[in-house]
C-alpha cells in the first residue's frame, strides 16, 4: 500500500515586511484554493499585484470553478 501524501502546511498570515512580486505571484499559486475573504496572506499578494498591475481583478466576483 502506497504511503499518503501530505502537503505542507500553508501559513495564512501576513509577515512582517512586504512581499516581492516574485513571492506575492508564488503565494497566489499555493493558496488558489484559498477563499480571499477567508486567507490573509492571499488577500494581500492580490492587492500588491493590483497596485503593481501584475493582475486585474474581475469585474464581478467568480463563484464555484
């Protein structure tokens, strides 16, 4: 019987001093399953790659897949 496999664990907090984009783009790649309203860290990386304009945000909210 093949062993399970565990992702590690995600820290959802906001750190201390601010993301690159680099790190804001990674932190938005491993919590996509994230809710924003749920998920601070997401939350923040989105709002710095808005002000940067690495990402433009919806013109509606998107619910289920």
């Amino acid at each position: 019987m093949a062993a399970a496999q565990h992702l590690p664990p995600f820290e959802h907090g906001v750190p201390d001093a601010e993301l690159t984009l680099e790190a804001a783009h990674e932190v938005m790649r491993t919590h996509i399953d994230c809710s924003i309203t749920a998920c601070p860290i997401k939350l923040y990386a989105k709002t710095l790659l808005v002000r940067h304009r690495h990402l433009e945000p919806a013109e509606r909210p998107k619910f289920g897949f």
